[in-house]
C-alpha cells in the first residue's frame, strides 16, 4: 500500500509501532555519529520521515541493491523511484528534495566566489549536480576579472551521449554577462569521464571563438561516475 503523503514524523499519541524503538536507537546513533552509519541506515532514516508507520529498513536495502549506492538512489528519475515497489509518488519527491538540497548546499560554497581558488568545491558542486544524469547536460561557469563566479548556466542538455553546443551562443551569453573567463563543464552518463574527438575539437572551437573577444577557457571538465577529466590538466587546452 502506497503512503499518503508528507505525514511528517510519527504523531505521539498514535499507538507505537513495533520498529519505533529500532527507528529511535537509529537516530541517536546518527546524532551522535553520523559518519559510522552505513548509506542503507542514512536512507533509512530519510524514508522514515515520510514514511512514519512502517519499519523502512528493507525498503531502503532494497533501494540501494537496485540503484547500486545512495548517491545513484537520489539521483534516481522520478519515474524509476515511483515504479519501485513500496515507494509513492510523496516520497519519491521527497528523496528529489534530498537531492535538490545537496546540491544547492554545494553550489553556495563556489556561486560569488573566487572559484580557481576553490577547485576541489567545484568538483565537488559539478559531480553531485551531474555526475549521475542519464543524458548529457553541458553548463558554462562564467567568471569576473578575479575569477569569482558569477553564473552557472545550463547551456544545454542532449542524449546519452551527445549534447550541442553553439560557439556564436556561448560568446554572446558571455558578452552579456560581461564575462572574462569561463569554464566549460559536461558529463558523460556512461561514467567515463575521458574526452572523446568530438570533445576536443568542440572545445578548441568554442576556445578559439572567445579569444576573438578576448574572454579566456580556464578548463574543460568532463563529469562522470569514475571521475572527471581537466582539459587544462591533460594538455588539451
């Protein structure tokens, strides 16, 4: 049977279910260590909040032996949290809130500020907003004179395995934004970040198009489940 809806947790007069002294024990634990929990008790925990009356342990195991890791089940379409049995449309939304609140937290730490100093945030920001997407997304981060962040566009989105990607469209978004630098940022839904020809060409392009306006590339990264790949880093731009 489906659950209703965002009930919120457990309604203290309502009788006690035989797993809310195991759901308690569960969140002391995290309070008082969180990093030694396993990701099935993390997601056990989330599922509990919407799902207040049923022991949700098995559900969060089988959650995770489906989509492979906790990451891989926030980053699940809707489509396949809600066909999953014993997962409602509620709480299918509230795993995507989840995940919609990770990657905000991480994009605070490099929107308005100085980015190239801040490199391993970036990273971070760019795998967990797209290194788990089904289809090509590419985004631009555009950059001031001190290379603070300004902007982080979505340029563009595609298939599997191809996305386009417009030079004239990417000079005049940087003209008007007043943009002195950017970086190109892409993923690769198979989860091997390594550049493919039409990669490469595609970016020198784009480099040799905004250096006519004087606006420069700091990198090209390409995101994947096995890492990401620094245009910059391997000599390719």
């Amino acid at each position: 049977m489906k659950d209703p809806g965002f009930p919120g947790l457990e309604d203290p007069d309502a009788a006690t279910p035989h797993h809310a002294g195991h759901r308690e024990r569960l969140r002391q634990r995290f309070l008082a260590e969180p990093n030694a929990l396993p990701d099935y008790e993390i997601l056990e925990l989330l599922l509990a909040s919407v799902i207040p009356r049923k022991d949700t342990k098995p559900l969060a195991k089988a959650l995770i032996a489906e989509f492979k890791t906790f990451a891989d089940v926030l980053a699940a379409p809707v489509q396949a949290l809600e066909s999953f049995t014993g997962v409602s449309a509620a709480t299918a939304a509230y795993l995507k809130v989840v995940e919609h609140a990770a990657t905000r937290m991480a994009r605070l730490q490099v929107i308005d500020r100085p980015v190239i100093t801040k490199w391993d945030q970036l990273l971070d920001y760019c795998t967990i907003a797209m290194g788990r997407l089904p289809t090509e997304q590419f985004r631009l981060l555009f950059l001031d004179r001190k290379n603070v962040l300004i902007a982080d566009e979505l340029q563009g989105q595609g298939t599997v395995d191809h996305t386009p990607l417009y030079p004239r469209e990417v000079v005049k978004r940087a003209l008007d934004l007043n943009a002195s630098a950017i970086i190109m940022v892409h993923n690769h839904p198979s989860g091997d970040p390594a550049p493919s020809r039409a990669d490469i060409d595609m970016t020198k392009m784009v480099a040799n198009a905004l250096k006519g306006v004087g606006i420069v590339v700091h990198d090209h990264l390409i995101i994947g489940r096995k890492g990401h790949v620094s245009f910059k880093a391997q000599g390719l731009l």
